[in-house]
C-alpha cells in the first residue's frame, strides 16, 4: 500500500463548477498536510497546509482533514481553465515530505 | 526573488555512464530535498540535507550518492545509468527542516535525465 493515496483522475470539472479532490494516507502519525499544485512540465508549488481537524479555507480552496479517516481533501469553488493542472497530496512523515500520485484536474471553458 | 536554482535543466547520457546534478538553494535555506519523478508519476523522495549532514533517506539507489557542500548547495551523482533512471529529478530548499512541517518547500524548475 503506497503511504499516499489519491483518486487516479483524470477529473474533468466545467469552468465555474466545484473540483473535489481526495487523498487517504497510511501512517496515522502524520501531523501535517498539503496540497500542491503542479503544470505540466513545472516543478510543484505549495498551496495549502492543514494540521488540524476540520476545514481550512483559502480563498476559493478549501482543504479537508479527518485524521481518524486518514483523509484529506481539497476543494476549489468557482473552478477556471487556470486551475486545469496536477494536484499532489503531501504528507509530513518524519523529516521529508511524501507525495501523492497526483490527479489530473482540467477545468473546461 | 532568487528561486531553487538547478543543473543542468537537460542532460543525455547513455546506459552504464554517470551523471552529476546540481542544486543551489534559495539563498539562507540550510535543507535541500532530491526528488525523483518518472513520467505520470508522483514525486519519490530520495534524500535529504541538514546543515550539510544527511538528514533523511528515502528511495534512493545505491548508484546514487549525493551531498550537500559548505556552501549549502548539493549535487546528486548517478552511476551505472539505466533506462529506468530517466525522470525528472527535482530539488527543493526549506529553512531548516521546519520547513517539511509547514510544507514550505520551494522546489527548483527540475532536471531533466533521459538515459539511451
């Protein structure tokens, strides 16, 4: 079982519509986690963290934690073609960072 | 602002040779990462650097060795080159290993290994 999860996508979403993004990781003493988003051929860039329980918002994303789940999900309103791109789920584990597959988001005009 | 600076952003080698890739980290950031990316697939830790001491080790062959200089950048070198070995192979710099905790992990633009 890979420690990271995440659904195999591709997703496809119409502009203006919600993206739901999820991610289940293994090793129930993480403490930290965060998506990242990643366009073709670029390196990944952080865009939301979570620590706690609950939902935490950032602008029109908002990430999802259930700890006793293992879950993580991520939530992008108002999608746009711009947001079209590779979202990587990332786990604290230790001293380094573990990725996710990825899913592959396209937004369509 | 000064970003993750890699090289080289392209290289070509051939089956058994070696490569050297390096990374210089944003400027005051102690900690570099090598990752691994195969086409399609997540980022695969292989190592990582503390203040010139490895700090952690993930996925990383034995054929590779990497190491991090006094002036904080770092250089993986690959030996024995296969056609598996053909990725992306990213770096990224934090500030001090807090920076896997909050996630703040600038990654470089990447380098590209294609072995023939």
């Amino acid at each position: 079982q890979k420690e990271v999860e995440q659904n195999s996508g591709p997703l496809s979403v119409p502009e203006g519509a919600i993206a739901s993004l999820n991610c289940t990781y293994s090793d129930r003493g993480s403490q930290s986690f965060f998506w990242y988003r990643q366009y073709s051929g670029k390196s990944p860039e952080l865009i939301m963290s979570i620590y706690s329980n609950g939902d935490k918002e950032d602008g029109r994303f908002t990430a999802q934690l259930n700890k006793a789940s293992q879950y993580v999900s991520l939530l992008i309103r108002d999608s746009q073609p711009s947001d079209s791109a590779t979202y990587l789920c990332a786990v604290n584990n230790n001293n380094d960072m573990r990725f996710g597959a990825g899913t592959r988001l396209t937004v369509k005009p | 602002a000064a970003g993750v600076i890699q090289s080289p952003r392209h290289l070509i080698k051939e089956k058994r040779e070696t490569a050297t890739l390096k990374c210089y980290p944003i400027p005051r950031h102690d900690t570099v990462y090598w990752y691994q990316q195969g086409p399609g697939q997540d980022p695969q830790f292989l190592i990582s650097f503390y203040e010139k001491m490895q700090s952690d080790k993930g996925s990383i062959p034995d054929r590779f060795s990497a190491q991090q200089f006094s002036d904080y950048h770092s250089e993986l070198n690959m030996s024995s080159l296969e056609l598996g070995d053909s990725a992306l192979y990213f770096c990224a710099s934090s500030l001090g290993l807090a920076g896997v905790n909050t996630g703040e992990l600038f990654f470089g633009e990447g380098s590209r290994l294609t072995v023939l």
